[in-house]
C-alpha cells in the first residue's frame, strides 16, 4: 500500500528506534528527565519562547493552551473555519475548557485582521460573552495546507494587540511553513502567547507534541498537564524520538513538498480532477471529483491510500514514509481510476 492518508502515519525509522532505546530518562513529573528537559529547552528556542512542556499530543496543547487563556464564565475564542480543536478535538473547548467557539469568515481557514476587529465584542455588554483568543492554525491542515505569509500573521496580531486579546498558534505542522516560505519557525511563533508544534506529523514520531510561552504560562500550563494525566514518568524514550526527528527530519520536509507537487500536476492532468496548483504550498494535497469516497474505495483496490474530506474533496498527504516512485505509482493508479484528460 501507498499511504497518502496522512502524515501521522509515518513510522518510526532504525535510527529513531534506536535514539528512543537508548535516551537518557528519570521522572518526568519530578523534573529529573534530561532529555525531556533538553527538547523542552531546544523547542522553546526555536519557537522564541522563554519555556516549553512536552505532552503527549497537539490535541493536549491545544485543549490546555485554551484553558490558560480563556477564563470561566463564557468566554469566546476565534478560529478559522475547519479549525482542529473545532472538528476534531471531541468538543474540548466546549467541554473542558468552558469557551464559546466563533468561525471567522476566511477561504481556507485563513482570515485577516480586520475579520478579527469585525468579530470582537463590546467587553462592557453584558449580554455578549467576552471575546478572548484569537486561534491560528500554521498552516492550516483542513485548508490544504496553506500557509499564512508573515504579513498576515502580523495583521492578526496587531487587531488582537489592539483589544487586549490572547493569541495561541496551532503550529501542529509549523515547520512545513517554514520549509515553505524560508521563514523562521521563531519568526512565525514568538508573538503569540502561546506556540506548539507536533513531533508526529511530517517529522514523523510516534508520541509528542511541545507547547511554548512564558515561563509563567508554561508553569500554570504543567498544573493542568498533571490534571489531565499528561504528565509522565520516563517520557525521555519519547522525547529522544522527537529529538531525532529535529535532527534528521526537517531538512527533508522539502523532499515532501516536491513529492506533493508532483503529485498535484499529474493530478490536474487526469479527467474529472479539479485542483488549484496554486494552493499546494505544503505536503498537502486537496482536489475535487464528482464523488471522493468512490474514488477513495478505487483508488485503495489500485494500492493507494487518500481519505475523503467530504462528499466531492479528497486529501493526500506526502511524508518521510512516501518515495518519488510512490507518488508515482500513485499517479498510475489515479489514471487508471480517473482516465487521462
Ligand atoms: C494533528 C493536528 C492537531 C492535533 O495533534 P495530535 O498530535 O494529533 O493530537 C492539532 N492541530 C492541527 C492543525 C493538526 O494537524
């Protein structure tokens, strides 16, 4: 099978195993997990933040990032459309952290500052709930992987400065924005107040995710990582996978933007295909025909894995586990399921 359903398949490579095998651990509860400790330290450099907690998912970092900024008593946080904690996270921010969830109007779950000033609430109506976060998803994983140039991550942060909102980065992929634009993952992350970025997409680990900010956010963030049983003993073991991972799988990630690239122009190419070049900056590829999970279930008999995104959409997703002569194969498999132009 070639698995294009997503990047969190990946598996763990020789030298990943073999990092994990042999990494240095202690309790992590306690402080006494060196390298947990280090890729706490790493990750907060590279993120411009003064800390980082190491957690078991970027569902843990969006759920607890929400709970430190948003206070009880109906708050509301912004987000883009199809945003993960939205779709995806169980109903978190409703049933954990006790917010109300507000889309803002944007293609592609991008949107702009003025979207954000449009949205804010009056904070002396009593009738309203206070608006709070402002949420970011880079680059946005439902919205075919775009990427949020600089700029407009600027504009965002700058009508949310102007309501004294919080502001929070999903950068559960943040380093394929990176590898895409050639600007820093720092430059992207550090004027939020809270950044993370996944170990277990693209760079391709089994466990783990880092959550940024303060050093007073991430010691009330670690009050809640306890609460939530996301504190762990020798987490080192996982963390020296995400450690490798920084090592030796970023600098890759470009070889997966090509792959997604190729992929994208064969598929153009076929009958019954329609897809915007233009928006394949990443590893992902989103394409329309007339009916995704009947394609899917064709494509699957020909030996390539997609998921349907909805009744017309299909996503595919390149990764450290997916060769040149994959997407390829993949193509032929395409052809024989579509037919050629
Ligand atoms: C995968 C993902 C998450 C959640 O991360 P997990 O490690 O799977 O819990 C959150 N946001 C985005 C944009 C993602 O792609």
């Amino acid at each position: 099978m070639i698995n294009l359903f997503s990047d969190t398949q990946t598996l763990p490579s020789e030298g990943m195993r073999a990092a994990m095998a042999n990494a240095d651990v202690g309790d992590e509860q306690r402080f006494e997990d060196p390298t947990t400790r280090a890729l706490e330290q790493r990750v907060a450099e590279l993120l411009g933040h003064e800390a980082a907690v190491f957690l078991p998912s970027g569902t843990m970092c969006n759920l607890i990032a929400f709970r430190l900024h948003v206070r009880p008593g109906g708050d509301e946080v912004l987000v883009g459309a199809d945003a993960h904690p939205l779709k995806y996270e169980s109903g978190s921010p409703g049933a954990v952290v006790g917010a109300i969830v507000t889309l803002l109007a944007g293609a592609h779950g991008i949107f702009d500052g003025d979207a954000v000033r449009a949205a804010v609430r009056d904070p002396t109506d009593r009738y309203a709930p206070r608006t709070r976060l402002v949420s970011v998803e880079q680059p946005v994983g439902n919205g075919g992987g775009r990427v949020w140039p600089l700029e407009l991550v600027h504009d965002v942060l700058a009508a949310a400065a102007e309501h004294d909102l919080r502001t929070h980065l999903d950068g559960a992929r943040l380093l394929n924005a990176t590898t895409a634009t050639g600007v820093s993952a720092a430059a992207f992350a550090t004027d939020f107040h809270t950044a993370w970025l996944d170990f277990t997409k693209g760079l391709g680990a089994p466990i783990g995710a880092c959550l940024a900010g303060s050093r007073q956010l991430i010691d009330e963030a670690w009050r809640y990582k306890q609460m939530l049983g996301g504190a762990m003993r020798q987490s080192g073991i996982a963390a020296a996978g995400a450690w490798y991972a920084l090592d030796h799988h970023v600098t890759r990630l470009a070889e997966d933007h090509d792959n997604a690239r190729v992929l994208a122009e064969g598929l153009a190419a076929l009958a019954g295909i329609e897809i915007d070049l233009a928006a394949v900056q990443t590893n992902i590829v989103v394409f329309s025909v007339a009916d995704a999970a009947q394609f899917v279930a064709a494509l699957e008999r020909h030996g390539v894995l997609m998921g349907a995104l909805d009744a017309t959409r299909v996503r595919a997703v390149t990764h450290l586990d997916v060769a040149r002569v994959d997407v390829e194969d993949a193509l032929e498999a395409a052809t024989a399921v579509a037919g050629p132009a």
